[in-house]
C-alpha cells in the first residue's frame, strides 16, 4: 500500500480533464454541486462542454439522456444519495431502460459526507442501482483506479453508475494498475482454509489494513477487491468460498442489498459457505466524525479484523 492519501473525488475531476482531448463527444451536466464533486476543473478547463443544470437532478438525467439520443457522451455528476433516490424515476426510465450512455458519478458515496448532515449519506445507492437492468456499477478503491475507471466507463457502451468518495484514501494501486470490468482484484492472497476478505471501493484498504493485522496473528486471509460490483466475479467469489471456507463481507454501504447482498446471492446458488457480512445496519446515519461512526460499526481495520478473527475462530459476527 501506498501511503499518498487523495480524495477519489478530486482524481474523477482531474480525470475528466484529462480524457476529455480523447472523447470529444464527452460532456459534463452539473446539479449545482461543481465544486464538491470537482467538476469545476472540468468547467474550467473546458466550458462549452459544461452545463450547469442547477439544483435540479432529475432534469439533468432527462437532458443526458437527450444528448446521449443525439450521440454524446453526457456525465452527470452529483451527490450519490440524489442520484438513488430523487432521480431515480428519470435513471430508471430514460437511462436503464433504453440502454443509453449516460454516465453517471455518484459523488459522496455511502457515509463519508463531511458532516453535510444524516441526510446526505447514501448507504442505498448501490441496491438502487443494483436492480436496474443493465446498469454497470464500479466502486474504485482509490485515486489510481477512479481515474483509470473515468476512462472505463466513458468508453463502455451502456449506462454507468461510478460511485466515488469525499473524503481521502490511501493510494493501493500503482500507476500501471488497471482495472478489468467484472474481474475482483487480488489484494493478499491468503490461504486456502483461512478467511477470505471481500470488500469494495474506499473499504479495500481497510481490509488489506486488517489481512496484516491478521497475518501477525498467524491468519492469512486472503482479500478480494470489487472495484465492480455488477457484473459480479462470480468466479472469484465461488473460488474464494471453495478455498477458503468462510467469507467476510465489507462495504461502505447497508448490509441490505450490496456487495455482501450480492456475494450471499451468489453462494447461495453457486458455492454455499459461512459468511459475515460487514456494513451500516437497518438504520439511517447519523451525523457527525466520520471515523468514529465507522469504527462503531465495526467498519475499520481492527472490527474488520475483529470479523475474521472470530469466524476463523468458529464463532459468528458476535462471538456467539
């Protein structure tokens, strides 16, 4: 791992730049959240491919979609939580279910909100999406992989949802990492008997936190990253739970309807096994410091740790 912490949100602003030369095609609709989401680099850099939508979500997916008709590329970036919930009747019927491509940037994803207050964290957005037929979902872990996952989703054909974070994480990949669509990234490779560790976006260096707290205890757990969440790797997730036995979930996200959601789906058909599955519980967040609201919630290294600890021990979720 790498110890430059940069804000995912920040790297998504500068990776619009950087591709736009790439995809003249490519626009940028904005609700009015510029500089939060960093699409002001954007609008900087190239005005005439800004539209500034105001504080009017549904509108800009309406307006995307009708570019999208006439053969442009149309990024909507906004607060995840306004994507899931106040335009989802417009993503649903003008994105989803035509199949355009209209790209679409939930910013501020899951709890980190910088205490914008309770209601701006989006710990459903990824179930929202989940359901709607032929939407891809990429959750990047880090600067490195959102601004490779930019450029991935602006080229796909078809309606993305890319989920990004406010605050800053560690970098874990380097330079020359590249993600594949569908495909689980090895973090540790652990092994078989042990615990298996899969995890999304910003929660994947917490859980390779957690593998070496572990790997000192003598566990070797292996650890999975979904930097996309659907097309799940099935592959990867069956292998992990043949080889390892017992699997631990981790999202910054409900446990309702999310990757561990996916995962239990899955193994359920495929490959049943034990499985913890790590998140926000059947509540609405709080607000206030965002480390201390993960932490108690088990959603930091040593909880994480804590997990796999007592599973590899025998015992579930509660040591019970």
């Amino acid at each position: 791992m790498i110890d430059e912490m940069v804000a995912p949100r920040l790297a998504f602003g500068k990776a619009l730049v950087e591709f736009a030369p790439l995809f003249p095609e490519m626009v940028v609709l904005d609700p009015d959240v510029c500089t939060s989401t960093q699409t002001s680099l954007f609008r900087a850099a190239y005005p005439h491919r800004f539209y500034e939508m105001g504080i009017a979500e549904a509108n800009a997916i309406g307006v995307a979609a009708g570019l999208a008709s006439c053969g442009y590329i149309p990024w909507v970036s906004a607060f995840a939580v306004f994507l899931a919930t106040r335009a989802l009747d417009q993503i649903r019927v003008s994105v989803a279910h035509t199949g355009l491509p209209v790209k679409l940037n939930g910013s501020y994803g899951g709890l980190p909100s910088g205490r914008g207050g309770a209601t701006h964290s989006s710990i459903e957005d990824l179930a929202v999406m989940r359901a709607l037929p032929g939407m891809t979902i990429l959750t990047p872990a880090d600067s490195v992989e959102t601004r490779a996952m930019t450029e991935l989703a602006t080229r796909l054909p078809g309606p993305v949802y890319l989920r990004t974070v406010r605050c800053e994480v560690p970098t874990i990949f380097d330079a020359a990492y590249r993600p594949v669509l569908g495909k689980a990234t090895v973090l540790r490779k652990g092994s078989s008997g042990d615990v298996a560790i899969l995890s999304e976006g910003m929660m994947s260096a917490r859980a390779v936190a957690a593998a070496d707290l572990l790997a000192a205890e003598g566990l070797k757990v292996r650890v999975l990253h979904f930097g996309t969440v659907k097309p799940l790797d099935g592959e990867a997730v069956a292998a992990a739970a043949r080889e390892c036995g017992r699997i631990v979930t981790v999202e910054n996200h409900s446990v309702i309807g999310g990757l561990g959601a996916a995962v239990c789906e899955l193994l359920a058909e495929e490959a049943p096994c034990r499985v913890v599955r790590l998140g926000f519980p059947d509540v609405f967040m709080e607000s206030g410091d965002d480390g201390l609201i993960f932490s108690r919630y088990g959603l930091d290294a040593c909880g994480i740790a804590a997990a796999a600890r007592r599973l590899a021990a025998g015992r579930g979720p509660t040591g019970a």
